[in-house]
C-alpha cells in the first residue's frame, strides 16, 4: 500500500513564482525524499516603489512515505 504525506512550504524568489516553486522543490528536496508534486496554493508579491520586489507562494508539497 501506498502512503503520502503533504506539508505546507513558503518560498519566496525576487526573479518570478516559477523561481519560488523551483526554490521551495530545491530545498525541500534537501531533506524530503520521493517528492511526487507541488500544489500551488497560494501566490503573492510584496511591492515597492511601485514595482514587484518579491514573489510569494504557499504550497504543498507531496511526497511518498518510504518504509525501511
């Protein structure tokens, strides 16, 4: 049987929300392992001077749990 868990990861990027969802599978990838896909649940920007300074998502990551 399978199982999967979901978390909830934040990532931000100053570039666009394609480099925040690349940033927050990077990092998570670091200490989460069979990664199976990220829900993009949320998006934002932070604004400055009139001009997009930083991108947000809210997302949530799926990943299968792994039996040793």
């Amino acid at each position: 049987m399978s199982v999967l868990k979901v978390v909830e990861i934040l990532g931000n990027s100053t570039v666009s929300f394609e480099d925040a969802i690349t940033n927050i599978v990077t990092e998570a990838s670091k200490t989460i392992r069979n990664i199976k896909s990220v829900y993009v649940k949320d998006m934002q920007v932070c604004v400055k001077n009139n001009r997009i300074s930083e991108y947000r998502v809210n997302a949530k990551v799926t990943f299968g749990v792994v039996e040793e």
